[in-house]
C-alpha cells in the first residue's frame, strides 16, 4: 500500500484512471478465485449396497490419486461401509431391531439387485477377485491412506444410536453442515 | 464511455497500450463473473422412499440455511413427496392402476430397506421422534419457508396423469430444461 | 512479447508499475478460465432400472440441445442400456450366471418399483407412448445424433466379461480416469 500511495502522488490523471481500473480489477478477481470450485470431490454415501458403496469408493480413490481433496459423507445406509461389529448394549429397543437387521460390517452388505440372501454380493466379490479388482476392504484402505475425509454423519448415528466401537477409526464427526461446506467448494458432487 | 474517449485523446501511446490490456481484461473478467456457479443448490428428486427424500430435504434446508437459492426438481416416483390424495376421476386406465399402488401422500412413503409393508418406515418415524430430529413433514414446511423453489416434473405428471388437487400448493411446474437452467449455474448437483 | 519489451523501454517508473500489475492481473485470468467449470455435463449411469436410465438420457439429452457437451459413463448395472443382445460363449461360470440373470436388451429392463417381473416397465412404456414421450430407444438414438459420449466403464466390462458384440455400436471405453477428466470441468455432475 506505501508503494501504491507513493505511485498515486507521482501519477498523472490518465494513469490515475488507468490505476483505478485495475484496483477494481484486481478486487473482483481475488472475489472470483475464492469462489471459484476448488480441486474438490465430496460424495453422499447414502446407500448401503456392496455395489454401490464399491462405485463411491472407486470414483474417490480414483480423485485423491488425481490430487483432488476428497470428502466422503456416510449417512443411512452407508453406515454399513464404516462398521466392524455388532453392538446392542446401550442401544433402545427400535435401535436393537435396526442394528439386528442391518449388515454388521463390510463383508455383509448385501448387492442392490440378485443379491439371493448374499449370494449375489459373494458373487461378486468373487468375480472381481478373478479380475483383480481391489474389494471394498482394499479401496477403504486406499482411501484412508490418500487422504480422503471419511465423515459420518451425526443425525444418522444419533438415530440409530450407533456407537464409536462398532466403526471403524479415524473417522471424522460431522452434520449437513461439515458436508455442504466441502461439497459448495467441489467441482463434482455425487449422491450415491 | 463518454470518460474512456476522453481519456484516450490524451493518452501517451503506451498508456493506450496498456489501456487496450485492461479494458480487454475487464471484458473477460465480466464473462468469468457471468459464467462461473452461483450460490445455487440444485437437486433432482427422483426416488419415492423416505429415506432418500428425507435426505434430499436435509440436504435443500441445510443449504437455503447457508443462504444457498436451492431447487428441488421432483421426478417420478419423487411425486410421493408433493401428493396429499390420491385422486382416480380423470386418469386413464393405466394411470389409475399406477395412482392405485403408489403412495397417497407423504405419510405412506415405504423406506428404501427393511419396509416390511409400511413397518420400517414407521420404525424409522419413530426413531427420529425419539430424537427429536424434524419429519418429513416438517422438514418441507422448512424448505418452503426458507424459499426453497419445489418444481414438478412436467413430463412426469403428464405421463401419470397427476392433477392439481392432489398436490401440496405453491409448486412450479417445469420440464428438463427447468431443472438445467438452475443446475448449470449450481454449485452442487446431486440426484437422490 | 516484442511489443511489450519495446513498449517498457520508453515507459515511465508509474507506467512500468501498472504495466507490472496489469500482466500479473493476465496471468492470474489466464488460470481462472482454464480451471473454471466448462459447458459440460457428465453423469454416472450406475443403475439397470428403465425408469432411472429413462431419466439420465432426459437429463443428457437435454443438456446436449442447450449445447452442452456431455458425458455419460456407464458402470455396473448401467451396462443393462446398452446390451443388445446376450452372448454366453467364452464367459466364465459366474461371468454367464451374471448373464443369464441380467436383462438382454433395453426392452427387458426392469422398473425400480412395481416391477412384478416386468409389467411395471411394460405399463411405464404404454403410459409414456399414450402421451407421445420418446422411448428410452428413441433418447439413446438422440443422446448419439446430439454428440453425447458414451462411455463403457473397462472396470465393469472387465469383471462381467461383457463382450463387444453383446453392446450397441460407438461406445467408448474408459476408466474412472476418463470419468472423472470429464466431471472435474463440469457444471453438472450427477450419479443415477
């Protein structure tokens, strides 16, 4: 700003006019760059189908390995790709039939369609094994391992009454809030 | 532009010069302030379960709190979310046969999982009471007070031959290109 | 550059300064534009629901006709629009099962709800035709007059054994790569 000021005394009027041009150019490009989307993926994980939860992961594993931060929220559903076990001490009675009915960890999510009571999730666990493909477990570690922000959702947890020791670590807490914060900055938004 | 001629009859050719780069950048910093997204927030309701349509409406308060413009675009089976009857004078065979098995209103909407003919999605009610955590019903009385704009899906309604008296007031009507005129300028996108 | 070399020779300590600003202010627009969102759509088609697929290609074709370009990757159940016909001969055991219990074609895809083996979509179709709304048959043959890619998702392909022959001609294939190359310079993005 001294130099500026310094500059101003010594300027003559055209220069004046041209300096003032490009101070309000200069203002409404800061205001463009700071909102402009960032290199930002954040993805609604609302389903809890293997298949799925496997096309969430593929699309933010596949981001933060193209140096995108990634932002995965887990609401509903997607719980079941965050828990280990089964906890029912502490939960209320409707929470204990959700829990009972609901895929105790990543291994028991069933697939969106043929799933036949699981057969149609061993089958294809099976067939990507054959070609190689990562499994779930594989890309949720991937994932934790470039970055990407795994967030459970609060509202969901306090419905369903889920406990810290039935999911997995390192997960961040968060409402809509922490996920429109991320997902308002992101150039792709996915509700999966 | 009375003020540019002016000045530029009295310019050394370099500020010309540099006269001709900056009005060349105001140009394109218009086009920049024009084309890049909008504090908007626009969202495609497709699906008829509760549980995603909760989300959906979680997601369009959220947002229109954050002071977003949000739209909501409901679609299909998304109609569920707007019925307050079911209304059968009028509709073709087909049409009555589909008005028939879909949900009268809000309050009949099955969940995505475990529905059990009706018994999951009052499960589900309940648990969110126990929490106090906002219904649906509240939820769109919020959307609406917050400006949320709610569109119904022209061709839809068409094809299901949807009537006015059997939707919540207020609603716009729009087609695809409704919807896109929004989501082209939208920060966030999201099909639920 | 000579120009510009030039001009700095006879310009004044001020006139440098702005010329200084003016270049930086170039450089930095320069960025803007290019990391800014382009005219494009790009959708993920995960779904093998007639309903569901009728509504991505409303969406694209859409989209095209308001001079969009766009992109629609097709992964996992998805692939179900753009079979023609099944084909058993060199698949493995689960890559035929799969086959087998997969729809053949666009006119077997089944509807998300009220499918009842089929005559949800056959009631979808005939409700649609009485209202003269194009046939997902007719929106494919758009989405390709208009310019939309189509792109077949190797990962899917790979693990299913889906063969050349068994889908619609002018496809592209490519990875999440491809997808997310497209996505990350889109307005809209959206996961049906």
């Amino acid at each position: 700003m001294v130099t500026r000021q310094a500059t101003q005394s010594h300027m003559t009027e055209t220069e004046g006019l041209l300096e003032e041009r490009l101070a309000s150019l200069e203002q409404r490009l800061v205001a463009l760059e700071e909102s402009q989307p960032k290199d930002r993926v954040s993805l609604v994980v609302f389903s809890g189908d293997l298949d799925r939860i496997l096309a969430a992961f593929v699309v933010a594993t596949g981001a933060a390995a193209l140096g995108q931060e990634v932002s995965m929220f887990f609401t509903f559903w997607g719980y079941g790709s965050l828990r280990t076990k089964r906890v029912l001490a502490g939960k209320g009675f409707l929470q204990k039939l959700m829990a009972v009915m609901s895929p105790s960890g990543t291994q028991a999510l069933p697939v969106s369609k043929l799933n036949f009571f699981g057969i149609g999730a061993k089958m294809l666990r099976a067939m990507m094994k054959q070609k190689n493909v990562s499994s779930l477990e594989d890309l949720i570690g991937m994932a934790r391992e470039l970055g990407v922000r795994l967030i459970a959702c609060e509202m969901s947890r306090d419905v369903m009454g889920i406990q810290d020791e039935e999911l997995i670590d390192g997960l961040e807490s968060g409402g809509v809030a922490s996920f429109l914060a991320d997902a308002l900055k992101s150039r792709v938004t996915l509700f999966v």
